[in-house]
C-alpha cells in the first residue's frame, strides 16, 4: 500500500510548496523508494490552458497531452519520471466530474453537496495515484494557502484522508513564512502560530513544519515553533533562501526532512541517498569556467514564471557547457528596425519565444532577421519558429504580404497556417494539438547532429503549423525541413543551411529537459552561443592589439 505526504502552506503564497515537494520526492527516490507528486489546485478552471500567463505563469504540458501547473514542471525536473494527468487536479475539474455523475443519475435521491460528494471525488483522486502499486509514497501539494475560502475543500479531504488512514500512512507537511523584521532585528514566529492554529481550527494536524526564513533558526525559535505548534521540535524545518532552487533537496537532507517522514511512516527499508549526478551538476552550476549573454525575445517577459522551462533548460544546458547563462529579457512589442542592432547588442545567442496572438509578432520577426544576418546563433521555440519561417518567406523568398493566418486571417501567403483538423474546432480548452509525437530527423542536419537518432519524440501545444505548399521553395532557398512527423508529414524542425547555427521546432523541447537530462537542442545552442562569443573575442583581441601596435 502506498503512503501519502500533503502539503500545505500558509501566510502567504509564493512561498514554494513545490520545490520544497520535489526535493523531498527527490531524496526520497535517491534512498530507493519509489515516489510521484501531484498536485491540486483550487481554482475553478479545468486547466491552466486557457489562463493568460500573466495569471498563471507558463503552461505545463505532460507526454500524455494534459495542460497542467507549472509545479509538474518542477517535479519533472527533480525526479526525472514523466508526470500525467492525473498529477494535476483542479477544483474546476472536481465540479465538473461530480456534475456529470448528478447528471447521469448517479446520486438520484440524493441532494448533492461538498461534503460528502465533492470531498469524496478529491479524496478519490488523491489516491488514484496509489492504486497500482506503482509507488511507494505519493506527495500531494494542495495549491493556495490555508484560510483561502477556494481551498476548504480540499483541507477537508485531507483531514478525512488523516482521520480514515492509518497513523503511519498520512504525513502532513506545513510550509509557513518566519518574516525577519529588520528594525527589531528578529525572526516572528507569530504568523506561523495563527497559520497552524487557522490549519488545526479546519481539523488538519501538520507533523512537520517547514519553515522559509531569511536569517537562520535558533534552537529557541525552533522550540517556540514547535511549543506552540504542537510538533516535536526535530519537525521544525529550516528552509533557508537559497542561491538555485537546484540546492533545496541538499539543504532539506541536511536538515533530514527525508529522515523525519520516513520515521513517521515508519518505512524502514531504504539506503543512504545516492545523489552523485546532483552534486556533480551543482559544482558546474556554481562554478562555471565560461559566460554566455543570450536574448530571450518574449512578449510576456515581465512574468519569468510564464518561460519557467525554457529558462530552467538553460540552467541545465549551462551546467552542461561549464557555462554561466545570463539571461537578457527582450519585450518583442518595442522591437523595431531602427532600434534592433541596439536592443540585441552584446547578445551571444538569440531564443525567440512561444506565445499566442499577433501583439508583438512583428519584434520577433525583425530579432530573426537580425539573427539571421549577423550569423547570431538562433533558436526558435514553436511561434518561434513560425516567426523565423515567415521573416524567410519575405526577405529571402520575396513573398512581402507572408503571414500566419493566427495574425492575419486573410494573408494572401499563409506561410504558416491553421491545422486542417483544427478548423472545426470552437471549443478553446484542452483542443491544441497536444502531447509527445513522434519527429523522424533527415541524416547529415544540424537537428541529426543534435539528437544522435533519426527518430526522436517531443511535446506540442500549437493549432498553426508550417503550411507544406511553400516547402519546395523554401528548401530551394536553403531553409530546410530537417525533422517532420511520420504520419502527417507536418514540418517539426527547420533550419537554415549556410549559419553557424539556426534552427526552429514546432514543438516545446523545454518540457522534457531535466537535471540528469538536459535537452539536446539547449545544451547545442549554448556550446554554438559559447563559439561565438570565444569568436568574438577573439576579434575584439586581434583588433586591440593591432591599435596598440599602430
């Protein structure tokens, strides 16, 4: 049978229940156990699919096609096991089932109500992850912060789930907010108490308490904490802020959170944590031996969560290279063609972003062109690569009204244009063309030499595609399509032959990058930013000494 960790978080939001989840699934697994996270999430939306990412930040898209939180993303990242579906519940998804049960007739006779009818499908769903004796332990982050009125149901499953199950089956893990008032130079451990005393007045008894601090806890705020709380004091956690997130599964073994739960649910078989590879990777985190500066040309740039995987891949990729990436937000809207050549000045490499809608369309298609000319290296990630087809088509195929039908329905060149099988489709929700397919890669590319394989599989969220009547041309004119699906022939890769590095996906390759994975295509595009940069350099030596020796 499996046993399940929740948890919760209160004073404040923000305050990271998922990484604090995912480093602790991760020592988990490193000890042997096997281990998936899950998250729920109170607001009434099905999915984050349609939520801006200015609300929401960056849509999470799993192998199996669900839209979900961006925390999977974390949890990927950190256990290196793909997540589903079923990792990701909202509370719009509870209404929903439990109206179409009402609907079908599965409660005649019965006035239907949170408790017990809501509340039975979030604990139904809670334990579905458990049925199949797939994993040992299952971690639920509950979304929100206790005392939210959108997330008393879910508070109240979980007291269920504490009073139903077991004592050694149920852990509850408390993440609170221990704020340093540097006026009075102290730590109050005030909001935590009402916190816990808020969690306690709803029935859920937290065993652990993991607290976010600025300054380090003394034995006597652990004490307080732990006094007042109503927990051992062993089970009050310091979470200091750390320098990466990459950091928290090291600073949680240190303070043996792992250890504290696996007493409680009293699980006796497992070894010490083997985390060679994630120290490995940290030490070329922290020290690199290199600098790259890349441009990350987005129209939602002011939100970093909503590029959260695109950035956690350069992380990845950099640690790969020995290569600190330093990240320059570009806002695509204020690009134009005189201000270009400044806006992306002392740039090593150049990611034009995914995204919806024509605000800031033009910016991204003027960033190729400079990208494309000035032999920067370039990557372009799904409206990326649609951009970078379209500034090809006018200025290099001579085709000046080329657009996607997304910004100009009634574009007399749909370079790039809407799916055939998504032209039928009203419903916005969960309708894109969604989730890992197949790509097979034309040996002797730059996408062949990337992968190492003629078929590779990747995660797509997008209705438009690159329309195959202009492949021909394109192709003519040294833009290749490298990597198309199987099946449907849809153009997955493009790159342009003759650059020291220029390609474009369809697809999201963010999604699957870990820490013991990192994603070819990054990994590619920072080592071809670290060649031009040494270049570049090496120029900016050679013209030095020359002024010297004139």
């Amino acid at each position: 049978m499996a046993k399940y960790i929740f948890v919760t978080g209160g004073v404040t939001s923000s305050l990271g229940k998922g990484i604090i989840a995912a480093s602790l699934a991760k020592l988990l697994q490193a000890r042997g156990l096997r281990v998936t996270i899950q998250k729920f999430d109170p607001y009434i939306n099905v999915d984050p699919g349609t939520l801006n990412p200015y609300e929401h930040g960056e849509c999470y898209v799993t192998e199996d096609g669900a839209e979900t939180d961006l925390d999977l993303g974390h949890y990927e990242r950190f256990l290196n096991i793909y997540t589903s579906q079923a990792n990701n519940v909202t509370t719009g998804r509870i209404y929903q089932t439990v109206i179409n049960k009402e609907r079908e007739g599965a409660y005649l006779g019965k006035t239907v109500q949170v408790i017990p009818h809501i509340t039975d499908e979030i604990k139904r769903r809670m334990l579905l992850l458990g049925k199949n004796n797939e994993y040992d332990i299952i971690i639920t982050e509950i979304g929100g912060t206790v005392g939210d009125i959108e997330s008393l149901p879910f508070v109240e499953a979980v007291r269920q789930l504490q009073w139903e199950m077991p004592e050694e089956d149920c852990v509850v893990i408390h993440l609170t907010l221990i704020p340093y008032l540097r006026a009075a130079k102290e730590l109050k451990t005030k909001p935590t108490q009402h916190s816990v005393k808020m969690l306690s007045q709803e029935g859920v008894h937290p065993d652990i308490i993991v607290c976010r601090t600025e300054e380090p806890l003394s034995a006597e705020i652990r004490r307080k904490i732990a006094l007042f709380c109503n927990v051992k004091t062993e089970a009050v956690i310091e979470a200091a802020d750390a320098s990466t997130i990459y950091e928290v599964p090291l600073t949680m073994m240190h303070e043996k959170l792992d250890l504290i739960c696996l007493k409680k649910m009293n699980i006796a078989n497992y070894h010490e944590p083997d985390l060679g590879k994630w120290k490995e990777f940290l030490d070329k985190l922290k020290y690199p031996k290199n600098k790259v500066t890349i441009g990350l040309i987005g129209k939602y740039i002011e939100l970093q969560d909503a590029y959260k995987s695109i950035l956690e891949s350069f992380v990845h990729a950099g640690a790969v290279n020995e290569c600190k990436v330093q990240i320059v937000n570009v806002h695509s809207e204020f690009i134009t063609d005189a201000n270009v050549p400044e806006k992306l000045f002392g740039l090593d490499g150049l990611l034009v972003a995914p995204g919806f809608g024509h605000r800031g369309v033009e910016g991204k298609i003027i960033a190729v062109k400079y990208a494309r000319e000035n032999n920067l290296p370039f990557f372009g990630i799904c409206l990326g690569m649609q951009m970078a087809a379209i500034e090809f088509a006018r200025n290099v195929l001579g085709l000046k009204e080329a657009h996607s039908t997304e910004m100009d329905p009634a574009t007399t060149e749909p370079v790039i244009d809407l799916m055939e099988q998504q032209k039928k489709v009203t419903a916005k929700g969960g309708t894109m063309r969604l989730g890992a397919y197949p790509c097979s890669i034309t040996e002797g590319t730059l996408a062949y030499k990337i992968y190492h394989s003629g078929l590779i599989s990747e995660r797509h969220r997008h209705r438009w595609e690159f329309n195959n009547a202009y492949l021909q041309r394109f192709e003519q004119a040294g833009m290749i399509a490298s990597g198309k699906n199987p099946e449907s022939g849809l153009v997955e890769i493009i790159e342009l032959q003759n650059h020291p590095f220029f390609i474009g996906v369809q697809y999201h390759p963010e999604l699957k990058s870990t820490v013991e994975q990192p994603q070819p295509i990054f990994v590619h595009f920072i080592k071809a930013a670290k060649e031009f940069a040494e270049t570049k350099n090496a120029i900016k030596s050679t013209v030095l000494q020359n002024e010297m020796i004139s």
